[in-house]
C-alpha cells in the first residue's frame, strides 16, 4: 500500500522504511527540513518536508501523498540532553504527541485514510506495583514523578486519541542500535551508576526489530495497543553490567537510592520501582520474531562490533 511515514529520517524510521520497501509497500516520508530529502531518497523514499504542528501543511501533504496509511514516529529528541526533569528534555516532543497527533489525526479523517499507526512507550509507565511484567491491559502509574507528569500524560494522550480513531499504537521499549547512542556513551563514562538494588524493571528493543514489528502492525486493524519489546524485561542490576561488558567500559558504579535521588531527583525512582512489559499478545496476534529476543544477544552482538571495531 502507499504508505506515509511522518519522521521518516529519525532512528526507527530510517530502519522503517528500507522494511517497508522490501514489502512492496511505495513510502512517502517526512522530516522537518528538506536537509534530509538526500538521506530519504537513498533509502527509497519519496521525500518531504513538513512541520507536524503546521495544520494546513499537514492537510496537504496527506492529500498529497494519498497514503492508504500513516505511521507517526516524529519525536524532537535529536541532540537532546537528558537532565533531572524528563518533561524539559520532552517539551517538544510532548506537543508532537498531543497537538501533532490531532493535526495528524484530522487529516486523516480528512483524506479518508484507513489506518493509522503511532509511537508509544511501554517501559517504566506502567503502575508500580504488584508483578514486574505488565501486559497492555494492566493500569499506567496512575502517580508519576512530578518531573515526568507532563510527559506521560502526553503519551496517554496519543494513545486516547489514536484507538479512540480506530488506529494501532505500538509502546516500544528502550531503543537500541543506533551507533550514537547517548546512553552508550554515559555507560562509557561511568556516568550511569545502578541506583539502589537496581531491582527496577527495563523493557528494551532493538530498533530493526521495532521496525520489524511496525511493518507487521500494517496488516492489522485497531484500535489496539501492543506493547513492542523484546522477550526478557529485566532489572538495572542485571542490564547495565553487560551492556558495559558488551562495550568493553568498566563496570557501573554504585549508589544508594537516597544520593541518587539527591543528584538526579525523583525521576530516577523509574530505575529502582518501575516495570517492565511482555510482548505476548504482539508476538502472538502479529506473527512477530525477533532477530534479538533479548537484549543480552543483542547488546553483544550490536555494541560488541563496535567495541571490537574502535579497538
């Protein structure tokens, strides 16, 4: 199908289109600037430049598309830095997910577009309490820390909105894969400790089987909601010690909870209470395997080779 994908040049949607393409799917996609037509078209795709937040642009550029779906993956991260307020470094991001979705959605609505696929997060929102693993249908942290209010209720938006639309929302875990990962490089540093006992849950994916996923998500019909990680949620504790193995960096430091909280404030209790999530029902109803069912795989195999390579 002719497929748009607004946010094409970012770091799942330059592993998305290639996918999409091998499907036979004809991909329209979008960034902000024509500084990345170049990139887009060496991947296959019918570049654009639009402004999500721009109503009349949008419009046209979905009628101009004439997509038989929409798969929104713009966030504002490249470059950002990450502090002791979430919702500072998402400030952007967050209008994308709540003003940009509606544009998006209304447009669609517009153009009589049949589907419609958005980006999520699944890993630290759900509530925490009782098991570590959360399935879709388990309640969000209903209280998150103050520095992160504003961004999961942004999420929470996207998601209303879009199964309230009939359309398909995919709550990916913690991305990776991409050779400039901020996160990569404050392993490196040391500059990541394991906070307390390190008992809180991640839920990571790799960025070509997030992609893989999505490409599958085509095919069916929402509204639903799936959570896309890989088959092993597991504890700071456990994760962030090979990943600084797989990269060749000493080991991480470690922190009481208190002087955690003291240097990176109370967003940081996402490392020592929150959960993590199962991808049962996306592998079950999408017909989905990953290339990497775990991270421990895939952190070697992905920063391995680079550990290897600068060596």
């Amino acid at each position: 199908m002719r497929v748009l994908v607004v946010g094409a040049s970012g770091v799942i949607g330059a592993r998305l289109v290639p996918q999409l393409l091998e499907q036979g799917h004809d991909v329209t996609g979008t960034s902000r600037s024509l500084a990345k037509a170049a990139q887009l078209r060496a991947l296959g795709a019918q570049p654009a430049a639009l402004d999500v937040l721009d109503a009349e642009a949008v419009r046209k550029a979905v009628a101009a598309a004439r997509p038989g779906a929409i798969i929104f993956q713009a966030t504002a991260l490249a470059g950002t830095r990450f502090g002791r307020s979430l919702d500072k470094t998402f400030g952007p991001t967050n209008r994308l997910r709540t003003e940009g979705t509606d544009i998006l959605l209304e447009a669609a609505r517009a153009e009589g577009v049949p589907r419609f696929i958005a980006q999520s997060f699944a890993s630290y929102r759900y509530a925490r309490e009782g098991g570590w693993v959360k399935t879709e249908d388990d309640p969000l942290d209903p209280a998150p820390p103050a520095s992160a209010q504003e961004t999961n209720a942004a999420m929470a938006h996207l998601e209303q909105a879009v199964t309230g639309a009939g359309g398909v929302v995919l709550r990916y875990g913690g991305f990776y894969g991409e050779p400039h990962d901020p996160m990569v490089d404050g392993v490196r540093k040391r500059m990541m400790p394991v906070v307390g006992d390190g008992g809180g849950y991640t839920s990571f994916i790799h960025l070509y089987d997030a992609a893989a996923a999505t490409v599958l998500a085509l095919g069916h019909e929402g509204p639903v909601i799936y959570n896309i990680v890989d088959d092993e949620p597991a504890p700071m504790r456990d994760w962030l010690p090979a990943l600084a193995e797989a990269l060749g960096a000493k080991p991480p430091r470690h922190v009481p909870a208190w002087l955690g909280r003291m240097i990176a404030g109370e967003g940081l209790v996402a490392t020592t209470e929150g959960r993590g999530a199962s991808n049962a029902k996306a592998k079950r109803e999408l017909g989905w395997t990953l290339r990497y069912p775990s991270w421990r795989e895939g952190f070697g195999d992905t920063f391995g080779r680079q550990a290897r390579s600068a060596a």
